[in-house]
C-alpha cells in the first residue's frame, strides 16, 4: 500500500477553512492544490496571525481550484493511499469541509505523523537519538507551506525506512529532492 503524507493550510484554526491542500506519497508524487473558497465560507474566520505564518494572502485565493474539484482530485491521487497527517484532527475537517458529504476514496489514518515516523524507525533498528532527530526535522521543514509539509514528512519517512546506517549527506539530498517536487507542486508560491 501506498503511504501518502496530506496537509492544509488554513484561514484561521478557529471558525477557519481551508485555503490550501498539499500532498506527498511515497512513491514520489506530490502535488498540491490552492483552494477557492465557497460562497458559504464567507461567514467564517480569516486571521491576520494565521495569514502571517502560512504566508498566502485572502487576494490569491481568487486563483485557487473550487473546493469541491480539489476534494475530486484528491480522491484520484490518493485513492487507495493511507493518508496521514502531522494533525489528523484538524486536517480531516478541513478535508471534510471541501465538499460536505463526499468520502474520502482514501483512507484517512487517526495516527499522527510523527507516530508513524518513529515507529518505521524502530521497525527499521535505527537508534533513538537519530530517529529523533529526523522526526523533528521532518515536523519542522516544509514552512508552512501544504505541499512542503507533506513533502517534508514523506522524505522523513523514506529516511527511516532505510535500512542501514543513515549518513547526513543522503539525509539532506533527500530532503532537498522532496522539497524541490514539492516547490514545483505549488507554484503559487513561488515569487
């Protein structure tokens, strides 16, 4: 089975919706989508602070893909992918919130990301300082950006799935090539 990573960026976490959806599986695609909100969005919340750390103004949005043909597309890249997330709780409802009623044709796994991580880690013999370590890194890497998270947490898992000794030089061309697909993903982004 495919392992995909999923993430949203959001308009605010409280009373918000999602603006943007990023994704990376482990067979190396990722893609990402910049989402237009629906008309009965309007009434919910748009933070400053948020706006500040995902860094994707409420203009831009104008640009993005219709929630309910993000939600479509996403059920084609990742169908049949268990999908997992640095924060299932909140990224399930805003994937639920593309297009109300619609399951998902993937499997959304209540395990956090960073669970995951460490136990493919300890499944592969890799020691806890190490596998620490690329965890974090792999948390923290993608900027708050959908697809760069997800690409971040994808590059974390095929680290750990090695088996061997990890040398930082393969570590950082991986996480590099992961963020690289992933700037391609959201072009958007790119200024």
């Amino acid at each position: 089975m495919v392992i995909a990573f999923i993430d949203f960026e959001a308009s605010a976490l409280e009373n918000g919706y999602p603006i943007e959806v990023g994704y990376a599986r482990s067979d190396g695609r990722v893609g990402a989508f910049l989402i237009k909100p629906r008309m009965e969005w309007n009434t919910l919340s748009w933070s400053v602070a948020s706006e500040h750390i995902h860094r994707l103004p409420l203009t831009l949005l104008d640009q993005g893909t219709d929630a309910g043909e993000v939600c479509a597309r996403l059920n084609v890249e990742l169908q049949g992918c268990a999908c997992f997330s640095d924060a299932p709780a909140f990224d399930w409802r805003w994937l639920a919130m593309l297009e109300p009623g619609r399951v998902p044709e993937f499997r959304l796994m209540n395990t956090p990301a960073d669970t995951l991580l460490m136990h493919a880690a300890d499944e592969a013999g890799i020691p806890g300082p190490t596998a620490a370590r690329i965890v974090d890194r792999s948390m923290r890497l993608g900027g708050h950006a959908a697809a760069g998270d997800a690409a971040a947490l994808a590059a974390g898992h095929e680290i750990l799935n090695r088996q061997g000794e990890i040398r930082m030089m393969e570590v950082e061309a991986c996480f590099r090539r992961w963020q690289e697909l992933a700037a391609t993903a959201s072009a958007w982004r790119i200024r």
